[in-house]
C-alpha cells in the first residue's frame, strides 16, 4: 500500500467516478484503475461497485475511507509541522434544516466568519433522516438538527438545548388572544404546516392520531419562511405550528399571536451530531464552539 494509492483512493470516492478522479489527479484512467485494484486486492475486499461510467462506494470503502482520511489528515499536518506543507483550504460542510439555516445558522455564521475569515463552509439542507444518512456516509462533516432525542453508538452528540413548538397565528385570527383553547378548535382553521414526517409535524400527528383526530392542512411546504409570509398576508386566515425559535421574532413585531392549546405541549432538541469515526477538524471543533456558545 503506498501513499499515492490512498490520495487516489479518496479523489475516486470523493467523485464516485475513475475517469474525474483521474482526470482532476493527471492520471490515465487506467492507472486510476489499476492503484485502486491494488488496494482491492492488498484488503481482499471490493471498495467499489461500478455501474457503468459511475461507480459507488461499498460499506467496506465507507469504513475505509474513514481511515485514511484520518491518516491523510496527519500526513498533511506533519508536512505543515516540518515547514514542507502546501498551504491548505480549511474546508467544512454542515447538514441542516431548512428553518435552522434561515433562523439559527446566520448569527453563528456572522460569528464563524469574524474569526476565521478564510474557512470555506458549505451547507446543505434536507431533513434529518437524510442529514443523518449523508454523515454515515462521510458526505456531511457535521450535522446540525431538530428533532426528538436520537441516540446511536456510532455517533458523539456534543450539543443539546430543548426548544418548544409552537401553534401561531395573526392578530387578526379569532383564535388570537383567547388564552388556552381546545385543540378542536385549532384542527377548524387553514393549516399551514411543514411537509409530513418532519419531526415537529410527526409529533403532532401522533398526538392527534392518539386523540383519533386528524389534520388536512391547505398548505405544506418545508421552509417555514413561507409559511411566515403567508399567515402575515393572510388576512388573520390560519394556523401554523412551528419551533419558537423561527417564530421569535414575529411575536415581538406583533406580526403574529401564540396560540396555547389545552393539555398539549411539544418540544424538540437542538442537536449538533458527528460521526464517531469522524476525523475531527480544527474547522469542527470551531464551529462546535461557536454553537454552544449561540445556544447558552
């Protein structure tokens, strides 16, 4: 096993494709392929299956991965240690949701940037089955969520802060400024909710599943932005059910009321999560820091 082989190796999984990888590296193709069957045959173990012009990374080549990336890593670090390194790109990708990004991500961001101007981060959206699918897969650094508790052996959840969930509505609704109602009474109004299985909306369906009601909203959609804009332009016609922290600031405007329901109460956990396996950077670990600090 050689060095070269191991940069390869990842170029390859990186671009889940022999011809970018060689491409981007100035190699053949065939000398891509050969370095990788190499490494195949040292492990005894197929790293890729290949499909045509793509190729995808075994469960064997996942573990793997892992591995050398951390050995990679302390290459790259001992080379900058002895003065022979190449100046390298402080790189991060965070997975979130999409109201996390709109609501919570900006100020840490502001913060992240204002003391390390140079990092490059990348961010990507989705839900947190997907987010936690992509960082068991090495595609994401870190993952930044909402959600129930969820626990894995496999993974180091290193930030935990409960946030409530909240039914809202304009000022102009009937059910504004009435003290607690009947849940009933919130299933009469347009709702306007994230899309199904999302896990805020997955805990109030099982509540009303429970309570044999059910919901039939006008609109679903995954950005609670748009839900935001709508109620406020609504005339006082709606009602949504969001996390607090995206509904903060309307509520101080006076742009929107909160609305209490009667023996009804759910809240979610931020929740900040790597892999175990995870090579951590210097870039997570700031990050990490910098979240903590946000979320006191």
């Amino acid at each position: 096993m050689e060095i070269r082989q191991l940069i390869t190796f990842r170029k390859v999984a990186e671009l889940q494709s022999f011809s970018k990888a060689a491409e981007s590296m100035g190699y053949s193709q065939s000398a891509v392929t050969v370095q990788i069957k190499a490494l195949e045959k040292e492990f005894n173990v197929r790293f890729f299956d290949r499909y045509g012009k793509t190729v995808r990374i075994t469960p064997a080549g996942i573990q793997f991965q892992r591995r050398i990336d951390r050995i990679l890593n302390e290459l790259d670090s001992l080379h900058s240690d002895l003065g022979e390194g190449k100046l390298q790109t402080h790189k991060l990708h965070i997975g979130t949701l999409s109201s996390l990004c709109s609501f919570m991500l900006p100020e840490m961001m502001k913060r992240y940037y204002s003391e390390f101007p140079d990092y490059h981060v990348k961010i990507t959206r989705g839900s947190p089955t997907e987010l936690i699918d992509m960082m068991e897969h090495n595609e994401l650094d870190i993952i930044y969520i909402l959600d129930a508790l969820r626990f894995d052996t496999h993974w180091r959840r290193v930030v935990q802060k409960k946030e409530p969930v909240v039914f809202v509505c304009a000022p102009e609704c009937r059910l504004a400024d009435r003290g607690e109602v009947e849940m009933e009474e919130i299933l009469e109004e347009p709702l306007m909710l994230t899309e199904v299985n999302d896990n805020y909306r997955f805990a109030l369906e099982q509540y009303l599943a429970f309570h044999n009601l059910s919901i039939s909203p006008i609109l679903e959609v995954g950005d609670p932005e748009v839900i935001l804009r709508i109620l406020r332009d609504n005339g006082g016609r709606g009602v949504s059910f969001l996390p607090y922290y995206a509904v903060r600031g309307a509520l101080e405007r006076g742009e929107l009321r909160e609305v209490s329901v009667r023996d009804f109460q759910v809240n979610m956990h931020h929740q900040i999560i790597y892999y175990k396996e995870k090579w951590v950077t210097d870039e997570m670990l700031e990050f990490i820091r910098i979240a903590q600090n946000s979320l006191m």
